[in-house]
C-alpha cells in the first residue's frame, strides 16, 4: 500500500455521502439527457429522414426552401422579429433610464405597471387588439384604412408581450453605474449630451444588445400572437403548428423547427459572448450612482412613462372589459356570462384547473430538480466530465424555442421503441416539458445565489463530519429560500402563460387554460377566450402578490437575514 | 462520553510521548503541468502549534487542503498517529478546520454553530448542550449562544468558528489564515487569545499563514515554504536568527542583502570593505556571495569613535517610525549599494543625524549571514 500510493497518484477514498452526491450528480446528467438533449436529437434526425424514417439526407430542407409559400413565412417572421425589436427596445431604454437615472416619483407603481405583461399570455394582446382595432374595433377608424389582422397587429401584440422582458435586462445594466465615472467626466467640464455619450451608452452597450437579442428572440418564436391576430400573414410558427398539428407533415415539420432554432441558437450564442465581455467592466470598488433631482427632466420622463403605461394598461384594460361584456359589439352590458366556459366548449372550466395544477407541480416539481441539480453541480466534487456536460445541458434550454422543444418531445416521447412512451398523453409530460422549457433562468438564478454562499461550507461540514445533505437541508436551502421562492414563481407564472411549449403536448384530459384560449378564438368565442386570458392573469398576479407577502415576511420573521 | 475539556486527545496509536503526531512524507501536487507542491515533508509533534509560513502561491493552502483532504496529493502519504490517512475522506481524517472567512452558518445560532459537528456522535441533548457551554465559555461568549454570526463582531465570530471546530474534540485543528480578516489591532490580541487556547488544551495545531509576525509570535515551529517547497523548517528564533536561505532571510523580518566575494575563510569584501562574518558554509575562497544582516544589527556610530568590522557610510533619508528611525545608509566606497539601518531616538539625538552626515556603520560578525550568490 506504502510504495503504491508513494509512487502512483493516490485516489482519495470517497465518504458514503460523497457517493450520494455523485450518484446524484450523474442522475441529473441522465435526466437533463432525457428531458432535453434527446428529443433535440430527434428533431434534428428528423428533419433528415422521410415519412418511413429513411436518412435522405437535406432531401427536406430542399423541399422547404424550394416552396416559396414556407420560405415567405421565414422572410416574415425574420421581418416582423426586427421591426418588432426596433419598436421594442428605444421605449423600454428610455423607460428603464427613468426608472434608474432619474429622480421621477412613483419608481415602483411605474416598474410594476410595466412588468404585469409577463403574468400573461402573448394571446391576450393580441385579443385586446381585435377588440380595439378589429373589424369591429372601437379605434379602427385610427388605422386609416390598415388592417390589424397581419404584421401590424402581430407587432403591436409583441411590443406589448416583450416589453417587461427588454425592460428587466436593461433596468439590470443601467443600475450596475459606477458613479465614479460619472463624476470625474463632469469634473474635466464634459457637458451632458457628451457624458451620455461617452459614459453611459458605452457602460450599457452590452445590455442593449443583449436585450435586443431577447426581445427578438421572442418574437421570432412566439406562437400566441400570430396565432390570434396574424390573419393569412404565416409565420414560422404557425407554419410549424400547422405542418404538424394540421397537415401531419413531421418533416417539413422537423425542418421548420430547424429554422426556428437557428435563430435562437445564434442570438444565444452572442448573448453569452457579450454577457461575458459585460462582466469584466464592473469592479468591486464601483460606487454606485445617485440620480440627482432634475424638476425638468424628472417632469419629462414621468410624462413618457404616462406615455408607454397607457397601451400597456390599455391594452390589459381592454381585455379585462371585453372578458365581462355579454356580446360584442351588440350587447355591451357587463356580465360573467364569458366566464361559463361550459357554454362555449365541452371541456368548460377544466382546462383552467389543467394549468393550476401544471403550474403547481411545474413549480413544485421544477423548483426541487433545479435547486437540488444548481447544488450538486456547484458545491460538490468530482466526475468532471459529468458536470461539463450538465453545465451544457443546463444551458440548452435558453437556446431552444418552447415550440421547438415540444416538436422534439412529440418525435422523442411518442417514439413507439421509446419506454417512456406511456408519459404521452399525460399532465406528467406536461410538467416535464414546462421544467425543461424554463430551467435555464432558474437555474441561473440557483447558481447566483449559491455563488452567494461562503465555498467553505461544505468542507466545514465534512470535518464536522456531518453528510452534505444535511448542511443543504440545515442551511443551504433556508439561507437561499428567497432564491427559491424566486424560482418557484418564475416556473409557476410561466406555466400558467406558456403556449407554445404545450401546444403539441395537450390531449383533450389535458388541455391547459392557453390552449383553451386559441381554441375558444378559433371558434370565434373571443369575449369567452379574454375571460380565459383573464383568469391566467388574475392567476398569476395574485401568486405574485403571495409571493412578494411571503418574501416580506422572511424578511422580518428570520432574525439572521437583519444586517 | 467524554466530560473534560478538548484537551484530551485521543492518543491511540500515537506510540510514545515525543512521537510525530502528524507526518507528512514527501507529499507532490502537480494541477495539470504546474508543480504546486515538491516533495515537501515535515512532522507534528503533538500539542505543538506548527505554521506553515509563505508569500501567497508558496502552496501552502494546497498543503493544507491536502491535509484536511480537501485535494489530493499527486504523491506522498499523509500519517497520523502511525495511521496512514493519505487517502482518506475529510470527515473520517478528525481535523477541526477555522477557514479564513470562519464559514459560519448564518441561519443558525452561535449555539447552533458550535453544536454542529456533535450531531453525528451519538450524544444526548444534555450531552451536546453541556459540551456547547463549556466551549462557549472557554472562548468567553457563554452569553451569546442565542445570537446569530452577524450580530457578532470579527472577533467573536472568529472564536465561535474556533469553538465550532474545537467542539468534536478533534485530533489535530487547522487553522487557515485564521486572524487575516481582522483589524491590525484584533488580530495582535486574538493571537494571543489563540495561542494560549491552544496550549491550554494542548491540541495539536497547523496553522497556514503569509504573516511573518503571526507565524513568529504564535508559532513553536515554523515551516517557510516558497514556490512549493520547504525552504527551512525551525523555531521562530532559529527561522529568524539563522535563515537557512536567501528566501527566508528577505521573507521573515527585515534584511539588508550586499553583494560581494568571499576573500578568504570568514572574510568577505562587501561595498568596498573587508567584514568578518559568521560562518561560511565551506564556501570556496573567491565565489561571489551575498551577504545579510537585519537593520536592528547594525551600529551606527560617529565618524571619529572606535569601530571593528565596520565601513564608512553616508546617511541618504532618514525615516521616523515612532520608537526609532529607519536611516538608509550609502556605504562611501560602495557605489549604488543601500543598507538600512535602524536607530534608536536617544543616539539620533545624541549624534545630531540628518541626511548627508557621514557615520560609521559596525556590522558584528556573528550577525552576518553568507549565501553564494547564484544570480
């Protein structure tokens, strides 16, 4: 033993529980394997094969890019993505600068009026503008003629859905100033027009980017607006709904969902090449920036908020109204009558109780896995291989378009050779898919607040020789519990939103209240699918508030959170 | 179940009084082609404190993780009590760590904290709170079990991370830059405060350290590493009085370095002076060495008094450091070459210094350590 360990590496002998931790290590790399890595291969072989499973090499892509009715809808999504992101983001720079560079009252009734479009689905803006601007509209005569069934409608309809989304990432980089820059640019006389230029559009170039890269994202992959309001204007994701969902064409299908992903892919990929530059320009020693009153500016930038919170509200406002009105545009009374979903489709209230549970176990479920996973690969040791690929993994999903991920899951779970084909058709895929569609955002959020922690607590534990788990349990997770309250919302709300992850999951037992939402429109029950749209958002709002009330009460409940 | 303090380490397997308690035998790490650690070996003796000295990247702390089991050494064995322990896991090694940021656990209590590592050990509730107490009051915090690590100041929380890893009774405790978060101030008295904690319990301790006045206030032995070697393991006073390097001379203490050549047996020519000197390690007569002495050795007198193994020097700046002044001094014969020297207040006075007055500088011999000059 002496002269073996003397003269080969030694390999340290491993502790029971450091057995647990990479048993537990490798379980998380097989599920992330399953539930993400998988049925993107499938989609990918897909796309090379033919209606018999035969490799036919681009046999498909050629077929796609020769038909110009499909290749439009790529030049449509690609135009409707830009303008869209140009509409985007100058309002939310703006608002987001007044929310952090100004002095304006009322910082926090702004910001949340802002955010409440991320407790909705991208059909209820695209509902209310029909309401608004429709056939029947009530404002129609303002569009001079133009139609808002098509690009029009489809880009208002984003501006609205991405607007707390570009407005989130930009708040984040204009609040991270050092103020230090700033005053030393007004030292050496450098007039305002000049230090905006100089300090401040340079400090938040990346962020900019980077929201953009979202913003656009978004709209490229989006489902639920063009679902709605985009008329005959094809997208790439109505064309990939209705190859599949309408015409069973999975290959072409696979193909689009192709083209979907390419997009994602390199706008992700240039989102973590600028995250990375980003990070290198703040220092440790940054004091942060004061705003100094500005009666004048101050006045302005609360009237441009007023300004973007009118459509925001307006447009939340108009579905509400239209959710209660007995029948558009005859009988403007107010009533429940949308609200007995009964009445207008077989399933009735059920879809909505679909999505609380989807939304519950999502949180549930999502939140555990992705804690637990974040931990494992943070504070454990060893198999680095292993980690390596779950870091990868973990990443994936920011990359992936929830529609495209559905596609894969239909390829991969309803393979007839695959085992787990008896998840299909069940809330368990559902949930499986929703966790795997959100887990980048909460795992990030994870690691963040594990960084947080001091590294040593783990081999303090072990020479306290207590087991990992005990110190996850005893004081990993009560000191990150804001962090996993955090993601527990985010999964919880955007189960309740999501459609596009759904949308090629959903069997009739299953059905999940925004898929009712398209469902009850295409049949033509719009003030019923606004009362839909409705109760997702009443859903998601009054979580949020529990979760703000909970967050509080940790806050002065817990003695050791007090500084 | 034991009843009476820390103190009494478990001695199985320790063989007779005097033997190592801790060996480590040339222990290797190599993080892909970077050599962290060379060979390194060095014993503990029981109930000694050990510091292990080095400018950060010395490789201390690999060592030190190695130790706890944190890393794994490339080669080498790690021997405890005549147990080998080289490739055991940390919670089987019966170590207490103190980590530089303490590693308090902020959601539970100072009493929470301490009783962490007594969950595992089969003992009763009265059991744990009675071992609790006592470290509490050992550390003199038998007030504030119930408090949270942030109530606490630096240098209670520093005690409580001392109590939390003295608490399991452990058979060897590390401590890892334990007092560097500290103010100048705290960390001279919690030395102390560690120090005869340490001796009172008589627990065999290691501790890692880049602080030179730390390692030789605190220390029985001190083991001075450098680039992942050990360059000298000795006393604080032999480290100090008789560095076995260059390496330790500059890093431990302040040291004057002279460039000269041996010119015959204990006779060197330094800055155009011939100097007796101490030893010269069987140096041959010609080689070109470098010569050390500490500021506090040289004596400084007035041009005219009486002086051996002396040169003439010219003062170039004089600095006030409180109790005495640094002068740097410029040999007259000795072209670019500086030595510091330091005064006290009273011969400043007495002999009028100021930059530009002309003195002599006494260097006596035994004082003067020769190492061939390699550069």
């Amino acid at each position: 033993m002496a002269t073996l360990v003397a003269s080969a590496p030694a390999a340290r002998k491993l502790a029971p529980d450091e057995w647990v931790a990479r048993g537990g290590v490798v379980a998380f790399a097989v599920w992330l394997l399953i539930t993400i890595a998988l049925p993107l291969w499938a989609l990918l072989s897909k796309s090379f094969q033919n209606r018999d499973g035969a490799f036919v090499g681009l046999a498909n892509y050629l077929t796609y890019f020769s038909n110009s009715a499909l290749f439009s809808s790529f030049e449509n999504s690609l135009v409707v993505s830009i303008i869209a992101t140009m509409v985007t983001l100058p309002g939310a720079f703006l608002y987001a600068y007044a929310l952090t560079r100004s002095n304006m009252k009322a910082k926090g009734l702004f910001s949340a009026l802002a955010l409440i479009p991320i407790l909705a689905p991208s059909l209820l803006p695209a509902l209310a503008l029909i309401y608004l601007f429709g056939n029947q509209g009530l404002l129609r005569s303002l569009l001079l003629g133009h139609s808002i069934y098509g690009p029009l409608g489809i880009i208002i309809a984003e501006a609205f859905y991405t607007f707390p989304h570009a407005l989130l990432i930009l708040v984040t980089a204009l609040r991270t100033a050092d103020a230090r820059l700033f005053e030393s640019a007004a030292a050496l006389g450098a007039s305002p027009r000049r230090i905006f230029l100089t300090v401040t559009l340079p400090g938040v170039r990346y962020g900019i980017l980077s929201a953009a890269l979202v913003t656009f994202t978004l709209v490229m992959t989006d489902f639920g607006a063009p679902k709605v309001i985009g008329g005959r204007f094809n997208v790439l994701a109505t064309d990939v709904y209705k190859q599949v969902i309408g015409q069973q064409n999975f290959q072409i299908g696979a193909v689009v969902g192709m083209m979907l992903l390419l997009p994602a892919v390199l706008s992700f990929a240039a989102e973590q090449f600028t995250r990375r530059r980003q990070t290198a320009q703040l220092t440790a020693q940054a004091v942060p920036l004061v705003p100094k009153p500005n009666p004048l500016s101050d006045w302005l930038f609360t009237g441009f908020c007023i300004l973007i919170i009118i459509p925001i509200a307006g447009i939340l406002a108009t579905a509400a109204w239209a959710s209660f009105i007995k029948f558009w545009p005859y009988n403007l009374t107010l009533g429940l009558g949308n609200y007995a979903f009964a009445k207008f489709e077989t399933a009735g209230w059920l879809p909505y109780w679909n999505s609380l549970r989807l939304a519950a176990w999502t949180a549930v479920v999502g939140t555990a896995l992705i804690f637990t996973g974040a931990y494992l690969q943070e504070k454990t040791r060893g198999l680095p291989i292993v980690r390596a690929i779950v870091q990868l993994f973990a990443m994936l999903p920011l990359a992936v378009p929830g529609l495209v991920l559905g596609l894969s899951y239909i390829f991969f779970f309803n393979h007839p050779r695959n085992p787990l084909v008896f998840l299909y058709g069940t809330m368990a895929i559902l949930v499986i898919n929703t966790v795997a569609h959100f887990y980048t955002v909460g795992h990030l959020t994870a690691v963040t607040a594990l960084k947080q922690l001091d590294s040593e607590f783990e081999a303090v534990s072990a020479s306290l020789r207590a087991p990992f788990y005990r110190t996850f349990w005893k004081v990993t997770v009560p000191v990150c519990l804001p962090a996993i309250l955090d993601i527990a919302i985010y999964m919880f709300v955007n189960a309740m939103t999501t459609v596009s992850a759904v949308i090629f999951l959903w069997v009739p037992q299953t059905r999940v209240s925004s898929i009712a939402v398209v469902y009850l429109d295409d049949a033509g029950h719009q003030g019923s699918a606004a009362a839909m749209s409705m109760m997702i958002v009443y859903t998601s709002a009054a979580v949020k508030v529990l979760h703000l009330l909970l967050v509080r009460a940790l806050a002065n409940t817990q003695a050791w959170r007090k500084r | 179940m034991r009843t009476e303090p820390a103190g009494s380490r478990p001695t199985h397997g320790a063989g007779h009084v005097g033997a190592p308690y801790l060996q480590v035998e040339g222990v290797w790490k190599a993080f892909g082609s970077f050599t962290a650690l060379k060979d390194v070996t060095f014993d503990i003796p029981p109930g000694d404190l050990i510091c292990l000295l080095g400018p950060s990247g010395c490789g201390k702390t690999t060592l030190m993780r190695i130790i706890m089991g944190l890393e794994t050494q490339t080669r080498g064995r790690l021997i405890r009590g005549g147990r080998d322990i080289s490739v055991l896991p940390p919670a089987e090694r019966d170590f207490g760590i103190v980590f530089q940021s303490y590693a308090l656990f902020p959601n539970l209590t100072v009493f929470g904290n301490v009783a962490y590592g007594l969950h595992s050990r089969r003992m009763s509730r009265a059991q744990v709170r009675s071992r609790v107490e006592e470290l509490l009051t050992l550390i003199g915090l038998s007030d504030s079990g119930g408090k949270y690590p942030a109530q606490l100041s630096g240098g209670q929380q520093q005690r409580v991370a001392l109590a939390r890893a003295l608490a399991p009774s452990p058979s060897l405790l590390l401590l890892d830059e334990p007092l560097s978060a500290l103010d100048a101030r705290l960390r001279v008295r919690l030395r102390h405060e560690v120090r005869s904690l340490q001796r009172r319990l008589r627990v065999t301790t290691m501790l890692v350290t880049h602080d030179q006045e730390e390692a030789l206030t605190m220390a029985d032995r001190i083991v001075v590493m450098n680039r992942g070697e050990i360059e000298q393991i000795g006393t604080p006073m032999e480290v100090y009085r008789a560095p076995r390097t260059p390496f330790v001379a500059d890093f431990v203490g302040e040291m004057n370095f002279l460039d000269g050549v041996l010119v015959a047996p204990g006779r060197v020519r330094v800055a155009g002076a011939d100097l007796q000197c101490g030893p010269t390690n069987g140096l041959p007569v010609q080689t070109a060495v470098r010569i050390c002495f500490r500021p506090e050795d040289v004596d400084v007198r007035s041009p005219s008094a009486e002086a051996t193994n002396a040169m003439p020097v010219e003062i170039t700046a004089l600095d006030f450091l409180g109790s005495f002044y640094r002068a740097t001094l410029r040999p007259t014969a000795g072209g670019a070459a500086e030595v510091r020297a330091d005064v006290p207040i009273h011969l400043q006075r007495e002999l009028d210094l100021a930059p530009g007055k002309t003195l002599t500088a006494s260097l006596p011999a035994d004082r003067i350590r020769i190492f061939a000059n390699r550069d």
